[in-house]
C-alpha cells in the first residue's frame, strides 16, 4: 500500500509543477484571474505532494524510546497539513483574486493561449486522476467510494484522489470563466470562476480535514479484522469468552490491538501461556497489519 501511495503521490507531483509553470504563464499573457487562481492552485498541490512525501518518508522511521511504537503516525499528521494549506492558500487566494477582479475589472487579452494551457493541463490532470483512481479502486475492493475513504487507513491515496479532482473541476469551471469573459467582454465571469474555484477548493479541504482528523485522533481497525480477531479468540479451546478487542491504528500498516479474554476455570497457567503465544502467532499471520498484540488473561477462579 505504501508503494501504491507514494506512486501516486510522484505522478501527481510530476503533472502540478509542469502545469503550474504553463498557468502561470498564461495568466501572466492574458491576465486571467481564473487562470492565476489555477496557477496558484498547482503550486499548492505540488508543495501538498512534496509533504506528502515528507510524511511517508518520516512515517518509515524505526521505533525508539521515547516513539515505541514508531513514527507511523506522522502520515495522518502532514495529510492535515495539506487540507490545512489547501484551505488556506489555494481557497483563500483564489477567493481573494475573484473578489479582486470582480470589484477593479480588467480588460482581459486574447484568450487563446488560456485554452491551450487548460487544455494541457485537463490532459495531464485527467491522466493523474485515472492513476490515483486506480490505486484507489485497488485498495477499496468491493467497497463504495464513500464508505472506502471513511474506513481507509492510508490517507494519501485520497488526498491525492480529492485533489487530482478538485483540479478537474477547477480546470472546467475556469474554462467556462475564461470563455463568458470572452463572449461577453465582461471581466465579472473571470473574477466569478476564480471565487468558485476557491470554494471548490474549500469544501475539498474541510472533507481533507474531517477524515485526517480521525486517523490522527486514533481510529480503530476497520470492523471486519475486530471480528475476525474476536472470532480467532473465541475459537481457542481455552477461551469462556472475550471481553475486548480493543485497536488502534498507529500508521497505515500498524494496528494496536489489546485482548481481554476469560479462560476456563481448568486452564492451567501453563496453558494459558502457551496459548497465548499461539494466539499471538495466529492473529499477526492472518492479519499482517497488526504488528502489536498484548492479551490479557483472566481464569475465572481468580475473579
């Protein structure tokens, strides 16, 4: 997964900073707010992509004293601080451009090189969009898109994905900025796409935030692995009953999970021992993610 991630994240760093460039270019010529809204937008999501990175290469760190159980969460840590910058420079300066524009308007110069720049620009989006969708679509197996981002652990496959379209959408809706401005001579247009770009990227980023903010808080393995290791557990000759299973992901591939179980009044301790480093055994092997297991036994003489 975490190869899959950081492939995506490269083809998305690659296409922002060509297109930034070519945006920027272009606003310059004809000076388009829709089109430096766009420009700002890339160079956004290309230094999004760079911490991204940061994050998966600090999240790789090995555990030591004082982080025993490693630096896993620093993912979920930097994938807040895209929805934070996404937020705050890609919207609020897109916004701020639009409003410009709309109350000090601009004669705005031929329009031609503008469409040949979004025109790039769909092309190298909508292939880097098909990539992470891809990636997405691999990792989320039979579940809806919806239901997958809510239960997905690795938040940079749909950072990426969130941002791969929100930059479709933008790329539209300057384009159709672009092309009213044109027809009617009016600048309004122009400012209007660049403030709806903004807002694009606003409800993109408060969605970024609302699911990195679980993963950061601490969210539990997905129901299907507690079930599983509930059924494990239960399925020991030794086990009465399990009280908890309780689970913490710790990075994408590091889950956290704590057992209490019950074991029959005849269970020796030496028996309870070794099967609990059966268990141990069975559940990391069965679920490769869960790389912590601590049991708690409990005979029920000594309750």
């Amino acid at each position: 997964m975490a190869s899959g991630s950081k492939k995506v994240i490269y083809a998305a760093l690659i296409g922002n900073a060509l297109i930034a460039v070519t945006k920027f270019v272009a606003a310059s010529i004809t000076g388009s707010a829709a089109m430096l809204a766009e420009g700002v937008h890339s160079v956004v999501d290309t230094g999004n992509q760079v911490l991204l990175l940061l994050g998966l290469k600090r999240a790789q760190r090995p555990a030591d004293e004082r982080h025993p159980f490693g630096y896993g969460k620093e993912i979920y840590f930097w994938s807040f601080v895209v929805a934070i910058l996404l937020f705050s420079l890609g919207s609020g300066i897109s916004i701020y451009e639009g409003v410009h524009r709309i109350l000090a308007p601009e004669a705005l110069h031929d329009p031609t090189i503008n469409y040949i720049v979004l025109g790039l620009a769909l092309i190298f989006e909508g292939a880097a969009l098909f990539y992470a969708l891809r990636e997405f679509n691999r990792s989320r197996g039979d579940l809806g898109v919806i239901e997958a981002v809510k239960r997905g652990k690795d938040p940079n496959l749909f950072v990426v994905l969130f941002e791969d379209t929100a930059a479709m959408l933008g790329l539209l809706v300057a384009g159709l900025g672009v092309f009213l401005g044109q027809i009617t001579g009016n600048s309004f247009y122009d400012g209007a796409a660049s403030i709806a770009i903004g807002v694009i990227l606003a409800l993109t980023a408060i969605w970024l935030a609302v699911e990195t903010k679980g993963l950061l808080i601490g969210e539990a393995a997905n129901k299907g692995v507690i079930k599983g290791i509930r059924e494990r557990v239960s399925a020991s000759p030794l086990t009465e009953r399990v009280n908890e299973v309780l689970t913490l992901h710790m990075g994408p591939e590091f889950v956290l999970a704590n057992i209490s179980i019950v074991f029959r009044k005849d269970a020796k301790a030496e028996e309870i021992q070794r099967e609990i480093a059966k268990l141990d055994g069975q559940i990391k092997a069965d679920w490769p993610d869960v790389k912590r297991v601590f049991i708690k036994g409990e005979a029920q003489h000594l309750e």
